[in-house]
C-alpha cells in the first residue's frame, strides 16, 4: 500500500495534466516572490534589531537591507556559504567513486564470463 503513493508521488512531468503543470509553475513563481521578500523582510529585521543596539548604526529599509546583502555576497561570496573549491573536491570524489564502480562492474562482467 505504502508503494502505491510512492509511484504515484514519483509521476514524470510527462504524465501530468497541463492544469497540473500550470498551477505548479504558477505556485513555484508565487513561493519563489514570497520566500524573496519574507528574505529580505528577516535581513531587515535582524539589523534594525541588532545593529543599532550594538554599533550605533542607522536602521535600515527593505531595499537597502538587499543592498547590505548584495554587497555581502560580492565581498564574501555566495548565500549559503561554502566555496566552490569545496563543490570541485564533492564532485572529483563522486567522479572518483563512480569510475571505482564502472571498474567494480566490469570486473564482475569478466568473471561472469
């Protein structure tokens, strides 16, 4: 029973209804604008909440709170954190796992044989 909503849960894009594709196109743009300005709207809270207090600094607008932001992220790097360095290091061990298994394969293929 469990696997039964598991396959239906897995449907391809292809077998969805155009209705279907539509409202979630249109509730992916809608999470997409609201997640943009809840975004904004907590960096903004959180530095007129702290930085005032702490530093003395002026509070902040919406806008000039996604300018902080912005500015961070081309100082510091990306949201989220992490580096690209470490995304090239994820991806040689996954390139390096993935060659090990091939070989791991074929070696199975050989001795079957």
């Amino acid at each position: 029973m469990v696997e039964g909503k598991k396959k239906n849960w897995k449907k391809n894009w292809e077998d969805w209804s155009i209705p279907a594709k539509v409202g979630s196109i249109v509730g992916g743009v809608i999470l997409a604008v609201g997640l943009f300005f809840l975004f904004g709207f907590i960096v903004m809270s959180l530095w007129n909440w702290l930085m005032p207090k702490i530093f003395g600094l002026p509070a902040l607008g919406y806008w000039e709170a996604w300018g902080v932001l912005l500015l961070s992220c081309i100082l510091f790097g990306r949201i989220g954190g992490g580096s690209r360095s470490s995304e090239r290091g994820r991806k040689r061990k996954l390139r390096a796992r993935l060659q090990e298994m091939d070989e791991e394969c074929e070696e199975e293929k050989e001795q079957k044989a």
